[in-house]
C-alpha cells in the first residue's frame, strides 16, 4: 500500500548520454529513500535499465504514463517514460536528441508540478550545449524553470553541509550584474532565503549579506557607494521586520565565518562569488536549489553530465542522493494530494 503522506519528488533524468541515468539507478538502490518520500523519474524507461546493467543493479523500472500508476515500492524505479532517447544512442557524446529530451523531462516536471502531481522536482545534470543543440536556448535549469512556470523572478541557493548561498545574480557578465543590482532585489533575494529556511526548520535564521567592492567598499574608499545605495536600504527593511540579517560585509570574512558555522545563509552578489566557497567547502555534496518557483521546490546535484566517465558505472550518486534528502525536506507538507496520491 502506498504511504500518501510522503511526498512525490519528480526526479528528472537529465542529458541521457550524461551520467544521470546511472546515478539515478544507484541512489534508488538505496531502499531507505522509499521510508522518506516517493520517487518518480520523468525520463526514458529503456535508457534507465541500459544504466540498470551498467551500473549492475536488478532494479525493475516500471514504466508509466500517470503518477497515479506508480508502485513507490523498493526495488522498482517508477519511470514516466517519454520514449525520446534511441537505444543506440551513445554514452558520453554531446547529442541534440539528449539535449532536446533533457528539456522535455523538465516540462512533463513542471506540468505534474503544477498539476498538484508531485510535490518536488530534483533534477539530474544536463548539457548546456547539448541544450542549445537541441533548440532550448536557456543558460541552466534556474532561468528554464522561470519560464516554464511562468514566474517572473527565482533564486538559486547552493547548499553544503558547511555552507548555504542564495545568489541575488546569476548567469550574466560582472559588469551587467553591477548594474542589475539594486535595494529591491536584494530584499526579495533575502526573503527567498529567508522564507526556504524557515521552512525547512531553521527559526530566525542567521543571514550574512555580501558586499559589491572589496572590504564591502570601506565606506566608500573603494567603488562608487554600491554599497550604500543598491545593499544597504534592502538590509535595513529586513531588519525592520526582525529578521537576523547582517550586512553589507566584505565577502571574504563573510564565507570564512559562515564556513565555521557564524551564519545560517549568505546572500552573494554575483556568480562566482557565491560559487567558489561554495565548490572549494563542499562541491561532492553540493545540492543546487531553486528557489521561488510556485507550489514547489526544485533541488539538484551541484556536478555536471561527467562525459568523460558516462557509461562506465564509475559516477557517484551521493549528490543526487543528498539533492533528493533537500528536495524531501523542502517539499510543501500535505496530508493528501489529488489523484497521484
């Protein structure tokens, strides 16, 4: 009998030529994920098993149109199967068809996300080029949930065991970044972080916030007062609410005091100056999550598709694994769903 108390975590397979196949059917091998949520793949049921016998595991896939006709049992990975990869499609080349499939995978997602169907979605790596070959001009995951959700403004948050960083910019130059930033994003950036972990259970969380400049511009003797007119008004409104939130503090000191455990999240600027502590602390157990996105969370591993090893059974699923444990613990709590349930 299935336990409809659990929540649904939409697990999409990713790049099929990549490493997320195995991955996927290594961390399913794990029974004791099926005591903590229900997981369904939104992928290709024969890519699944070919991964199956690479990886050697005697996992049955039970391949499905519907959620509602899922087992959600140990030892058979349940398999939304879109039939879009060939059986001869090989392991670790880019391919349009993989990068076309990937994107299909992430819209089935959405659609049984916002049906109501599942309650998280926790993805597998894709191929940024194959992507584009494909026909889906999007820089990652973050901007294509946007769009498909059709909501307007999202956040990526990086998570390690030592480490959580909300970015306030992504996937643009430095310069545009700059220029982008201003009180009202920051303030909305800081309450996504603050809202995901106050629901995950963290009380009054502990927000440090990133400067632009060096020294966080030592007011005023490095840049042109970013500082003062783009971070601090959005601090203080945060503040005005109660919240523990400090800043702008010079990003250095920042993730060297949250990394010994000073704060609960940092807000970080730009790109790489929230990716790089984050890769040097944690990356093997790196869980990339969006945040922001309506009526569900999605969570990811924080690696790429590894073509250099797809096909050989030598990836790692403990990415994956932990990307599901944060998918489970930010999943929307319900006593009962619709029909999937």
């Amino acid at each position: 009998m299935k336990n409809t108390s659990l929540p649904v975590v939409g697990i999409t397979m990713g790049d099929a030529a990549g490493v997320g196949p195995e991955i996927i059917m290594k961390s399913l091998a794990h029974a004791d994920i099926y005591e903590r949520c229900r997981p369904l793949v939104i992928g290709d049921a024969d890519r699944l098993r070919a991964a199956g016998e690479i990886v050697g595991t005697k996992l049955e896939v039970n391949a499905i149109d519907t959620p509602a006709a899922a087992k959600y049992t140990p030892g058979t990975v349940d398999c939304i199967d879109l039939k879009l990869i060939p059986h001869d499609l090989p392991w670790g080349k880019l391919s349009p068809i993989a990068g076309n499939a990937a994107f299909q995978y992430i819209k089935r997602a959405v659609e049984l996300a916002l049906a109501d169907e599942i309650d998280a979605i926790c993805t597998a790596p894709l191929n940024k080029e194959a992507l584009h070959a494909g026909g889906h001009k999007y820089p990652g995951h973050t901007e294509m949930l946007a769009q498909l959700t059709g909501t307007k403004e999202v956040s990526m948050l990086l998570s390690t065991p030592k480490l959580k960083v909300i970015h306030v910019t992504t996937h643009i130059g430095l310069i545009d970044a700059i220029n982008k930033i201003e009180p009202g994003l920051v303030e909305r950036t800081i309450t996504r972080g603050h809202d995901t972990l106050e629901r995950a259970g963290v009380a009054n969380p502990h927000i440090g916030v990133c400067g632009i400049n060096p020294h966080a511009g030592e007011h005023g003797l490095f840049g042109h007062g970013e500082e003062e007119s783009k971070i601090e008004p959005a601090v203080q409104r945060c503040r005005e609410r109660g919240w523990n939130v400090e800043g702008p503090l010079p990003a250095d000191t920042l993730f060297f005091r949250a990394g010994r455990g000073d704060f609960d999240l940092v807000v970080a600027m730009y790109h790489d100056q929230g990716h790089g502590p984050v890769k040097v602390l944690g990356i093997e157990d790196g869980v990339n999550i969006t945040v922001g996105l309506p009526k569900v969370i999605r969570t990811s591993v924080d690696h790429g598709t590894a073509f250099d090893i797809a096909g050989t059974g030598r990836a790692d699923e403990r990415s994956l694994l932990t990307a599901i444990a944060q998918a489970v613990e930010l999943a929307p709590r319900r006593t009962a769903s619709p029909a999937a349930r």
